[in-house]
C-alpha cells in the first residue's frame, strides 16, 4: 500500500465517521444469532400426503367476475393477442379432456390440479375441461365454470383459455392453451 492509498483510506475514514457521529445503535434484542459455522439443517421429504396438499395451492378467491352465459377467456400477461384467437378458432387440437361433471369443488380442483400436471408431463399443448352449464344444480347456474376460471388463471402453465366451440362444449367447456417446456 503506497502513503497516497493510505492518505485516501484516512480520508474515506474520517468521511465516514462524521458522517455517523449522530447515529445511535439499536437496543439489544432479544433473538439469538446463529454462527454461520453452524451446518444448516436438512429438510425433510415430504410423504405423499404433505406433497399432495402442498401442490394443492389452488385458491378459492374469486378474482374474475362472470356472467352466466357470457363467453369468457383468459390470455396471461405478455401474449399476444392473436394466440387467444387462435385457441377459439381451434388452430390447436384438443390432446386430453377432463370431465368434471358431478364432482364437488374440492374433488375438481384436484382433479384438474393432477389433469394439468400429466397434460405438462405429457407436453400437451391444449386440452379441453368440461365443467357442465350448471342445468342440475341448485339455482341452475354452472357452480364450477368460475371457480375453474379463477384455478387456471393461477396455474403459470396455462397461456390462455376460452370458452370451447359450441360442437366442443360450448358454454359448458373451456380451452386450455398451455405452456409446454422443452
């Protein structure tokens, strides 16, 4: 270190010390400080039960308003437009279906949570879920349609859906356009 190196260091020192004069350390707390000689713990595995619930993040807020019979679609952020048009007018063949109808809330989300992680393991590019119109449930509105929105939306694998065609569902179904890692 040269007397000019040594000089700038003094300097850079003396900055910094007037600069915290009027500072005043915090009171002591009451938390312990780990050593960072400590070794880590090891995580545990999951048994099969812990690693279902925790795939199961699917949330039941609703954060989409639908209208009974209003043709519905979702494009996730930073797609183009024209991917959505291209789902509704069927330029991707439909590769697997999911039939929810009968199911309860809780049975269709994980039903389509596992439907969904097979579709990616398969690399299906579009699937088709079949939620029903709701026509034998109490009030005669679709119970799962929204719900089913509002899981997909929350998925990062799935791009866009829409309302199938009428000769795929129509009101009754939805398109899955999903993202397929190579």
């Amino acid at each position: 270190m040269t007397k000019k190196d040594s000089a700038h260091d003094d300097d850079e020192m003396a900055l910094f010390n007037a600069a915290m004069r009027d500072v005043a350390p915090l009171p002591a707390s009451d938390k312990v400080t780990l050593s960072s000689s400590k070794v880590p713990p090891i995580p545990r595995k999951k048994n099969n039960q812990e690693q279902a619930t925790a795939e199961d993040t699917l949330s039941d807020h609703i954060a989409m308003e639908i209208e009974a019979g209003d043709e519905w679609s979702f494009l996730r952020p930073g797609m183009p437009h024209q991917t959505l048009r291209r789902l509704r007018r069927g330029y991707w063949g439909i590769q697997d279906n999911l039939d929810l109808h009968g199911f309860t809330r809780d049975e269709a989300r994980q039903e389509l949570s596992a439907f969904l992680d097979a579709s990616a393991q398969e690399k299906y590019r579009c699937v088709r879920v079949i939620h029903g119109k709701g026509l034998s449930s109490k009030n005669r509105e679709p119970v799962l349609k929204i719900r089913i929105g509002n899981w997909l939306m929350q998925r990062a694998d799935v791009l866009a859906f829409c309302q199938a065609k009428p000769e795929d569902g129509g009101g009754g179904a939805i398109l899955v356009l999903l993202k397929v890692n190579a």
